[in-house]
C-alpha cells in the first residue's frame, strides 16, 4: 500500500473513511441503541438532611435499588480537606431475589456524592440523564 500523508487529526483507514466519519457513525448508531441502566435522585429534607433513592439494571438482569437517609444522631463533620460530610444509612435490595444489604455510606455536600467505600459504589443525582449509581472507578481502589 503506498503511504499517503494524511494529517494528524484524520487517521485514514483501510477505505478511505476518516476517523471523523467512523465517530459520526458510532454517535448516531449509541443513541439509537441507548437504553439507561442507573439512576439517582436526591431530596433534601431541610438543609442538612439529604434522602437519595435510585436503581441500577446490570447486563445479566440482575436490577437493584437504593434507599439512603442519615442516621437519627448523624452530625455533619468537615475534613481536613474542607469538606463536609454525613453518615447515611444505605438500604440496597436486589429485585430479582430480594436479598438486602444494609450499609453505611458517606454523603458529601460539596459534590452531593453518596460513597460505598466497601462495596466500591458511588451515587451522583447530578450525573447527566437523570443521575448514576453504579461502580466507582478511583485509582486509589484496592480489592
């Protein structure tokens, strides 16, 4: 095959269709295809108490949802960070066999994140599409 010079931003491939042609393609066919798998909301009580609910539909069709509301006697404590955060009792049922899961979960309200620092799981209301609950991906996460 003879080398053509193509610029960086178009790698060409084997038929001529730029890389720009094959993302066009992907978006369009990904929001034909989209179906939602998670999602999460927030409720603030009053300005301190903050109820999250959501649910989660995995590839297997295994389906659970969330409950999480802070204990009777949480307190709101700040980190050497600056951020502030409360304990949340977390309530997670799986809808195909009724297994429960009762947890705690730290609740931030600087990004109104909800972290499952053992079940490596994270709630965002604010995510785009209607909130995420779902795997948290961290670097510092050790199995």
């Amino acid at each position: 095959m003879p080398y053509v010079f193509v610029p960086d931003n178009e790698v060409r491939h084997d038929f001529g269709r730029s890389q720009k042609a094959y993302d066009y393609a992907y978006k369009n066919k990904k929001e034909e295809d989209y179906k939602k798998r998670s999602g999460c909301r927030i409720v603030m009580k009053d300005k301190n108490t903050p109820i999250l609910f959501g649910w989660r539909k995995k590839y297997k069709g295994a389906f659970f949802t969330f409950y999480a509301r802070p204990y009777e006697k949480s307190k709101i404590t700040t980190s050497k960070t600056g951020k502030t955060w409360i304990n949340l009792f977390v309530t997670i049922t799986n809808r195909n066999t009724f297994e429960v899961v009762k947890t705690s979960g730290l609740f931030c309200f600087e990004t109104q994140r909800m972290y499952l620092k053992e079940l490596n799981i994270i709630a965002n209301p604010k995510a785009n599409d209607g909130g995420y609950f779902g795997k948290h991906i961290s670097k510092n996460y050790k199995r």
